[in-house]
C-alpha cells in the first residue's frame, strides 16, 4: 500500500464517524499487539504523528493507516540518518532527501546545538530530536546549506561533523552546506559541487570542481548542487544502499522524475555569460526599472526578454545594455571570485539604434556570440522590450 492508496482510501473514509475510526484503531491495535507476543520479528509505523504509530506488526510492508513503509521494532539493519539543523537552514535542502529517506524506510532524525525551537529559512519552526552530545548513532549524515557562514567558526559544530564523518557510512551535503565539509577538512582529494555562484569557493589544488552535475559521488561523501539538487542526491544513494529498481520506484512514489543521466545543471546554464543585474528579480539597472517578461534556455544558449518601464528612448536602452555586456565577466564564488569570460567582449561593427552584437570566449576557451535589440511594439506600450540571446558557437 502505498501513500497514493493511503489518500485516496481516506478521502471516502472522513465520513465515517470519530467513534467508527476509534473503535477500528482499537481493534488493530489489539490485534497487532497480540501478535506481538509471539517474540518474532515486529514491524511498527515510522513516527507521524498519527495513532497508527502505535501500532506493532508481524510483517513488513506499509502501514495500513497512513501508507508508510514499515521498520523493525529494533530497527535491526534500518538505515539512519542524522540531519544536522541550525538557525537559517535552507527548509528543501533537508525536506528534500528526508522526504526520500523516509519514502525509502530509512529512520530519520536531526541533530542540533540546543534542543531549543530553530527558525529555518522563510520562518519555519523546527524543534530538533537531539543535541550533538545526545545524537544516536546514523549511517548517514545529511548537511544541508542555507545561513551556514555564521557557524562556520563554531568549533562546536564543525568537530561534531568531523567526528561523526569518521563514524557514518555516508556523509552528504547539499547546497552550501559543502561549506561545513570543506571547513570540516572533509573535501581534501574530493569532486565537488554545491548551489549556483559558490561552487568556485571549493576549488584548490587537492579539490575539482565540476558545474555540470547535480550531485557528485565521491564514495563516503556525497555533494550535490543547489536546493532541489539534494532530491536527487538522496535517491542516488538510496540507489547505492537499497538499489537502482528500489530508488527508480521511490522516485515514482514521490512524482520525482529522477534520471540518473541528468545533465541539467544550475551552474552550466547559459545565462551565466549575461550581466546578472540584468536577471536579477529586483528589476533595477543603472536607476533604470524593468521587469523580466521570459528567460530561458540551456547550455548553449540563453535568451531573456526585458520590458524598461522608465521613460527611455530605444538609445537609451540599448547604450545601458552595452555598458551592462561590456563590464559582465560571468563572476562566481563568495570568497575566491572567479571570472569565466576571458577578456572582454569584442563589440561588432554596424551597430543600430535598435541592435549590437558582440562576442567572446569562455573559460574554457570556447567562443560565443550574443545579440540584443531593443522594440517599441504594441506589447511594450509601457516602455522597450529588450531582448538578449547568448548562443554558444557549434552549439547544439
């Protein structure tokens, strides 16, 4: 049974009465616990807050109740994974795998400095189940991203990563908690990755950088890109504990469209190579406001739309997207700023009042080409459109 089932059994069954549900409940629960005398192997619900976690069974599967997939009342060889928490934790970095890891069955737990109420990122209150010298024992540790650079000179905390990176099969960061490793000492011969713009933190002589993977398999450690990166972490290594059928069938479970194969990648996307004052959601420029009307595309090509709303002339915006493409060097990294445009962009000749083109060459030495034109059409009666397109030579 899964959760789906679960659902769409209890959507017929919320008129039946409080007193009806009670008295089933009983009976299951009578049940099952006699059977629990037998001294055999038991299973019980993972906790949710509903009555059934007191439930106790004789095989495993899923939960009548509430569709989750049952562990061993001594949770013998269940997998256990320690969430690390703290003040400004980015909520998908570990919703994300947790919601796999306990689609998966695994038991999972979080761990912080205090047993105190923690605010999470966009306010979201959490309670942790544990403090760093009461942590029980896990196979896999979860350090997600989010405010983590004011903790990055608590001792406290990065020893208590150290130590039980020393003591679990697994360790996996998501997003900017790379950070927590690399500070831990825990990245040293490794291939890493982390969220978009900060990736470039983590290159040094014994430590490669890659852009264009979501996650990155080290062996013991495990880091994955930005957010929603750390989904496919996680059913990676449910993968590699439970099986590539098992993780393809949690993904389904969950309405995840994991690929293995994916390519897709924040930090590889083409817009990179245009300015991000233009890209950015804030919508000012130059003391120019613009709203962004599309921006989309792939790896070896970008296209956005802009709409200027202050009273320009198509010079005007034209000349103030020269300045923007001529000053963009494609810059990463919080700490180590890395530019991944070579040079500067080489502007072409027969520019208009309504178009320029302009190219250059990327870190990698590959060339592009880019185009902007400015309109006043009947959609933009408000002010320009402008729009960008980087596209990448011999380019698919």
């Amino acid at each position: 049974m899964t959760r789906r089932n679960y659902l769409q059994g209890s959507a017929g069954a919320m008129v039946a009465t409080t007193a009806l549900g009670s008295a089933s409940l009983f009976a299951d629960t009578t049940q099952a616990n006699a059977a629990a005398a037998t001294g055999a192997q038991k299973y019980r619900c993972p906790p949710c807050g509903l009555p059934c976690d007191k439930l106790v069974f004789d095989n495993p599967g899923s939960c009548p109740k509430c569709g989750m997939t049952l562990i061993p009342m001594d949770e013998h060889g269940v997998t256990k994974v320690a969430v690390l928490i703290f003040d400004g934790a980015e909520i998908i970095d570990f919703a994300g795998p947790w919601e796999v890891f306990g689609t998966a069955g695994f038991v999972v737990h979080t761990v912080a400095p205090k047993l105190q109420p923690l605010t999470m990122v966009f306010g979201q209150k959490l309670v942790p189940d544990y403090t760093f010298e009461t942590s029980p024992a896990a196979n896999v540790l979860l350090v997600p991203g989010g405010g983590v650079f004011d903790y990055l000179t608590d001792e406290r905390m990065i020893g208590w990563i150290r130590a039980q990176a020393q003591k679990v099969d697994h360790v996996m960061s998501v997003c900017t908690g790379a950070y927590f490793l690399q500070k831990a000492g825990l990245l040293t011969g490794q291939t890493v990755t982390a969220t978009n713009g900060m990736i470039e933190d983590f290159a040094a002589p014994d430590t490669r950088v890659v852009y264009d993977r979501r996650y990155v398999d080290n062996g013991k450690i495990l880091t994955t890109a930005g957010l929603s990166s750390g989904i496919d972490g996680a059913i990676h290594l449910v993968s590699k504990l439970r099986g590539l059928g098992f993780a393809q069938s949690v993904a389904l479970e969950m309405e995840y469209p994991w690929n293995p194969e994916d390519k897709w990648a924040r930090a590889h996307l083409a817009d990179r190579y245009l300015p991000a004052p233009l890209l950015s959601r804030r919508g000012e420029v130059d003391g120019a406001k613009f709203g962004i009307l599309s921006t989309q595309g792939g790896v070896d090509r970008w296209e956005t739309r802009l709409l200027f709303s202050e009273p320009m002339t198509d010079a005007d915006v034209l000349n103030l997207l020269r300045r923007q493409i001529a000053a963009n060097k494609a810059t990463g990294g919080m700490y180590k700023s890395v530019s991944h445009i070579k040079g500067t962009p080489v502007f072409g000749a027969g520019a208009s009042n309504s178009q320029l083109t302009w190219s250059f060459s990327d870190d990698e030495g590959r060339g592009w080409k880019g185009v902007a034109s400015v309109a006043r059409t009947a959609a933009a009666a408000a002010g320009v459109a402008a729009t960008l397109i980087v596209t990448r030579e011999g380019g698919s």
